[in-house]
C-alpha cells in the first residue's frame, strides 16, 4: 500500500495565528475540506481580521470556498454557563470535526460549534469584498463590498444546535492563559451526545455535551495540556503538554493513571491513539514519536524519529477499517487494518515542510514529501479507511475516503495538497488515470 500526490490547491491555506498550535484543517468527508481563514479588518493597523472558517469541494475544484462560520468577536452571542456574555472566537487556534459536529476554540478561551448537517450558507468569499456578520435574535449575514454598500439576509433564529443552526458558542475560561490549544470530539458510553474536549493553557480539560452545551467535567492538571487522545473503551485519556512526561488519566474522574516518563525531553504537542486499543503514539518538541504499549505502561515498541528538520506537531493514526461519517463512526467490509481493526497508517507532519507516513503495522516501511512550507494542519479524509487495497491505477483502491489533506500556511506557496491512495500497477509517483494532473518526483517516496 502506498499513497501518491494528487492535487494542489493554491489560495485555499490555513491562517496560523499560534506558532506552535496547527490543528487548522479537517476533513470529514471526501467533498468537504474545513480551515481556518481571515478577513480583511476594518482598520488596517490591526493587522488579521477576525477568523472565519471555510469549506472546499475538492471533487469540485473550480468552486469557490464557501464560508460556513464567521467569527465576528465584535458580537455577543449567547450566554455562557459561567455567567458572562459569549465572546465568539476572533482568532480560531483549534479546529476539528466529528460525530456531526465542527468545533473551533478561540486564543482567548472561547469555543463555537455546529452542526455538518447545516445548509451551507449562499455566500462565498472573494478576495475583494470584508465580512460583516451580525448574530443577535435573527441570523443576519451582511456583505460589504468595497465599494461601500451593504446587502443583508436575515432569516428566523435557528436553534443552537441541530440541523439549520449556525453555531452555539461559548466561553471555556476567564484565566488570562486562556488559549485553546485541542478540542477532541467523542462519543459517550452513558449519552448519546457527542462530548466536546477542550484543551486550555490554564492546565485544565473541560468536557462540554453538545446537545445540553453544559460541562459535564473539570480536570486540572499539573501543566497546560496542548492535546489529549481518549481511549476506544472511553474510559481513558492520554495527555501530552508542556511537560517531558504525558500521562494518562480515568476520562470521567480525572484521576492519574500512569505516568510515562522518560520518553520525551521536551514538551509534547501531538498524540493519537490507536482503535485497537492498546498503542498509543506521542510526539514532542524533540523531534521523536514514541510507539508505546497500553497492556504494559512504559513499554516503548518503536521510537520513530520523525524531525528532519522540526519537531512534530501532528500525529493521526487512520481508521482502518472504519470510516468516520457524518453521525459517528460505521463499519465498512473488508480493509486492511489487520487483525482486530488495528491501524495500518500513521500520519506525521512537522512545523514546516516534511509529512510522513508510516506502516503501523510494523514500523518498518515509511512514504515521506517534502511539501514546503508552514503546515497549518492535516487529517485524513473521512478518517482514512477505504476498504482493501485491491484497486487498479486510476482507480479509488477499492474505497472511498482513501487519502489525506495537507494545509501548507504559507503566505506565499500556501493551499491545500491532497493525497490519494496508489492502486496496485500504477507508479506511486503520478497522479495518472482518470484524475491526470503531474505528480511527485518517485525519488521523493520510499513506499513500504
């Protein structure tokens, strides 16, 4: 099995407003790609507008991408369940989607959320025109051209959440280290709602339920957790941060459960783990990704050193042979996950130019691109599975959601690079069959 470059993507980049924080791109379903982007502000001498999230049909690439939240932090929203008024995030540090849901988190401790079963909005964003969004007891979008004049389209409220709203939003914390650094969303064994975690710099993880918008938990940590990873069970939490040691913690009590020392020396920003239940991935500012063991607590299995010439920031195991919808996660036949549904691909990307993909089943083989450039985010498109790798060239590879998205940030290279999966008899370096377009050098790939 093997991946090849597909397509490029100019204009469409994520805009990184945190130097260390890159969860800026998902990608729930093949035609939906999510990122973070600006507006043009009101005053030059403020520098980036507010933040706004976008989507792009990448099976339609001559579409414009359309904006499906704008953040505008000059309007109250709602009210928060520590009795102050919803600040919505003016600059998103986190983003990501799951079970149905698409969660921003804000630098200043705010979140927002809603539902991918939203009509999408009728306006897109060009390049000419600045973003005037009001919300207040009717949905009002506003467009100011340049030139002045201004258009709106007001609707009945929606509801906060569910199909046809357009966000529910909120404030995490008041702490002056308020930024959000990672949201996870899961699936609950006591509630059919989604649970939204946040990760803040003030140490502490906060659990929200998406239908109540109420936190359910409070967990404070001895440092600022930058990203955390819940057991398949539900029932654990691994936790990386500013400390050299993760730990793992009971998901409902907060209470520690191990510490893994001595597996980094600097502080972690990036961690996964994986569907089968016992391997657990973390990556730190040392340039390594530690391979451990959840039957055994300390025992490395691999440590793969991932930095060529920066640290990780991302680390995303795929889903086997499951693949992520848009109401959770679903069974699909076949694949190639191996025995119990365990994960085949390990995706890697660090701060700049280098993204890796190894073979989790022996962490022998590895593909690795050079993409140049700051990269904003990545993820797997509809969580990475795809069915068996018994494609032709030019074809899926016997599935649908079989690639990755990489979000290159960079002011002037900068877009979206899409990855599809190599079907048996093709060269992994083209792109070729019924997509076209040029592909990768094969020098830049060693495939496994």
């Amino acid at each position: 099995m093997a991946f090849r470059f597909h397509r490029f993507t100019s204009g469409n980049k994520p805009v990184r407003v945190h130097p260390q924080l890159r969860n800026l791109v998902t990608a729930p379903t093949r035609n939906s790609i999510f990122y973070t982007s600006h507006t043009r502000p009101h005053d030059v001498t403020l520098g980036l507008g507010h933040s706004v999230v976008l989507v792009y049909n990448p099976i339609l690439p001559r579409d414009q991408p359309v904006c499906v939240m704008n953040l505008d932090s000059h309007q109250k929203y709602k009210s928060t369940p520590y009795g102050q008024d919803a600040i919505v995030p003016s600059r998103v540090t986190s983003l990501t989607s799951g079970y149905g849901i698409l969660a921003v988190g804000g630098d200043t401790g705010e979140y927002a959320y809603q539902s991918l079963s939203a009509p999408l909005p009728d306006e897109v964003i060009p390049s000419d025109v600045k973003i005037d969004n009001t919300l207040s007891s009717k949905r009002t979008r506003a467009i100011i051209p340049t030139d002045g004049s201004k258009t709106t389209d007001t609707a009945a409220s929606p509801p906060a959440y569910g199909p046809g709203a357009p966000f529910s939003s909120g404030q995490i914390t008041l702490h002056p280290r308020h930024s959000t650094n990672h949201i996870t969303i899961d699936r609950s064994r006591t509630s059919s709602s989604p649970h939204l975690t946040f990760s803040t710099n003030d140490s502490t993880i906060r659990t929200l339920d998406a239908s109540t918008q109420t936190f359910l938990s409070t967990h404070t940590l001895s440092f600022p957790s930058n990203c955390t990873a819940l057991s398949p069970c539900t029932r654990l939490r691994l936790i990386v941060g500013d400390s050299t040691n993760p730990i793992v913690i009971e998901a409902d009590s907060g209470k520690e459960v191990t510490e893994l020392a001595g597996f980094h020396t600097a502080d972690g920003f990036a961690c996964d783990w994986a569907l089968d239940g016992h391997t657990l991935v973390t990556g730190a500012e040392d340039g390594r990704v530690v391979v451990s063991d959840a039957r055994m607590w300390g025992r490395v299995v691999k440590v793969l050193n991932a930095g060529e010439i920066d640290c990780p920031r991302m680390v995303k195991f795929d889903r086997g042979s499951h693949t992520l919808g848009n109401l959770g996660w679903s069974s699909s036949s076949g694949g190639d996950a191996g025995e119990g549904g365990r994960q085949s691909r390990l995706l890697v990307a660090e701060s700049a130019d280098f993204v890796s993909v190894y073979d989790a089943r022996g962490w022998e083989g590895r593909q690795k691109w050079e993409v140049w450039g700051e990269i904003g985010g990545l993820d797997w498109v509809g969580g990475g599975g795809g069915g068996e790798d018994d494609g032709l060239c030019g074809s899926d590879g016997g599935g649908g959601e079989n690639g990755f998205v990489v979000g290159v940030s960079d002011g002037v290279v900068g877009g979206l690079m899409e990855f599809e999966k190599a079907g048996r008899g093709c060269r992994i370096g083209s792109s070729g069959g019924r997509w076209g377009g040029r592909g990768m050098d094969d020098e830049a790939i060693m495939a496994f």
